[in-house]
C-alpha cells in the first residue's frame, strides 16, 4: 500500500473487508492496533479450540522435576540456569491465508483521504489472532521437548528455558534454530542469556538458594510494585477513574497480589505458613519494600506446608 478501494477490488467488488487502524500507547511504545470489532470481523469469527498458555511459574515446575529425577538417581540437586526469549513482531510473522479480509484503513496526514493497506501477517485486535498465532510456538516447543529433551515453555510469544548450567546455554541455541526453522525467528534485543536470577511474564525466578538451601524464589520484580503503587497513588490523587482505568488497575494488582501480598490500605490476607519474605531493593525504601512484597518460596521435593 498505499491502495485505493479501486485497487483492492481487484479482489472481486466487495470481496474485500477493512479494520479502522488507530494507536494505543503501550510500554512505552506506540503499538499499531485494527478495530476488528467495529468492522465485523470478531462478531463473524469463531473459535473451537482454546489456548494453554503456560504460567510465571514454570521455573517452579521445572525446578521439581530437575530434583525430582536427580534424587531418583541418587545425585544431588543441579545448578539452574534460566533464559528468555521473545519472538519479532509476532503477529505480523504469521501470514494470513486470506489477506483480502485483513486489510487496515488509515487516513492520509496531509489529505485525510482513508487508505488502505495489506498485511503480510496477523491484525492486532483480531479475536482469531491469538489462536492462529498460538498454534507455531506450540508445535516448536512440542518439539523441543520431546525430540531434544529441552525444558522450554511458551506463553504466546515469550519463551523460556530452564537448564543444567552444565548444558551451557546449549537448550536456549535449540530454541533460536528451531525458531528460524518455522519462520519465526527471535528477536536479539529482547534474548536474555542463562542466568540464576531471570525474568519470565513479569516475575523474577532466583535459582541462587536451590543448590544451596534447595530452595528457590519466585516474586514481582520492584519496579512493578512501584508501578502499581504510582497508579494508586495518582488516582487517589485525581479522585476519580474511568471504566477502563480501574479495570486495568485491577488487573494489576491482581497480578501483584499473586505473587505479593501488598500490606496497607491495599492488600490481602497474610502469607500462607509455606511462604517467606523476602525484601529486594526499592526506589522506595526498604520499608515499603518489606511491607509490599511476598516471594513464594518453593522447596524442590517438599510438600506445601513444610
């Protein structure tokens, strides 16, 4: 593009259909996205599978297993090493088998006149999307873990790999060539080498104590804490919210109260026996920090309450 309706008729007058594209301020990021809903697309779609993503705490998972095999042969518990990875324009790498119907319309900055472009992959806000896109990560993982053995896992386009530090990073390389083998190739500025504290879907996973103690930690990193309590404290503030700010805020602090238990005004009932502080660094101070943040302890081998 840029095309005209007249030139996308060239798909048979009227075989063709349009999502308003418009901006949403993400991340720092301004993220293109398509009103699939307004133009119809969501309303015709369904869907007859669901996905299974899975969750922040596939370190823990992991963790067990890796103890749970090497007690069966008597060794003692391996060193952990974890890494992510994230896939290039995701959505956009996923080519749509009738580009006719995911075609976007912007207007023209000078003249305003609507024009319209094609896509060489997936519309963001297509309710289909999720699903179509979901089923490439799945099958390289599939693989991975059954033909080499790698203990890796998805969530959309996140990956994660949890490994021996013996493998030398050598899971996370099967990763990036299995990858590019599907055409979904990774992107550099977001791979997170091996390491025994990481990041994965927002929560920090700290291998550190598991050789040591057998125990390894799972919490929110600081900095969304301080996110979460920014808005809160904005809000509060203003004296008012809209719809959509206090759903997003919601979901925030459910998130946070996930992994965290945020003590105060804010916050939800004591930490289960299993469970221990732990108080990392903060903008804030270290008050505030032992008084918002929970780390779920997890003992390989142990059963909860232990």
């Amino acid at each position: 593009g840029p095309f005209s309706a007249g030139d996308l008729d060239a798909y048979g007058k009227g075989a063709w259909r349009p999502s308003r594209r418009f901006p949403v301020w993400q991340k720092g990021k301004c993220r293109p996205c398509d009103d699939c809903a307004e133009s119809g697309h969501n309303v015709s779609s369904s869907v007859a599978e669901a996905l299974q993503c899975d969750s922040p705490d596939f370190p823990a998972v992991a963790a067990a297993l890796f103890a749970h095999h090497a007690a069966g042969l008597g060794d003692p518990i391996l060193l952990l090493m974890g890494g992510t990875d994230d896939i290039a324009s995701a959505y956009r790498m996923v080519p749509s088998a009738y580009p006719q119907f995911s075609v976007v319309c912007l207007a023209d900055p000078d003249s305003g006149v609507a024009c319209f472009f094609t896509m060489r992959g997936l519309n963001f806000g297509l309710a289909a999307a999720p699903t179509l896109f979901g089923r490439v990560p799945r099958i390289a993982t599939q693989l991975l873990r059954r033909v080499l053995a790698v203990a890796v896992t998805s969530f959309y386009d996140d990956f994660c790999v949890c490994e021996p530090a013996f493998a030398g990073g050598s899971g996370q390389e099967a990763l990036w060539d299995m990858m590019e083998l599907v055409g979904l190739p990774l992107a550099e500025e977001k791979h997170t080498p091996p390491a025994e504290r990481f990041v994965f879907l927002g929560v920090q996973a700290d291998f550190t104590g598991l050789q040591r103690k057998g125990v390894m930690t799972l919490g929110v990193t600081p900095q969304r804490l301080d996110d979460v309590a920014d808005a809160i404290e904005f809000f509060i503030g203003t004296g008012s919210l809209s719809t959509a700010e206090a759903a997003r805020l919601c979901g925030l602090m459910v998130f946070v109260s996930t992994w965290n238990v945020v003590c105060g005004t804010v916050g939800q009932s004591p930490p289960p026996a299993h469970t221990r502080r732990r108080e990392p660094e903060s903008p804030r101070g270290p008050d505030f920090a032992r008084s918002a943040r929970r780390s779920r302890v997890f003992r390989p081998g142990a059963a909860a309450g232990d």
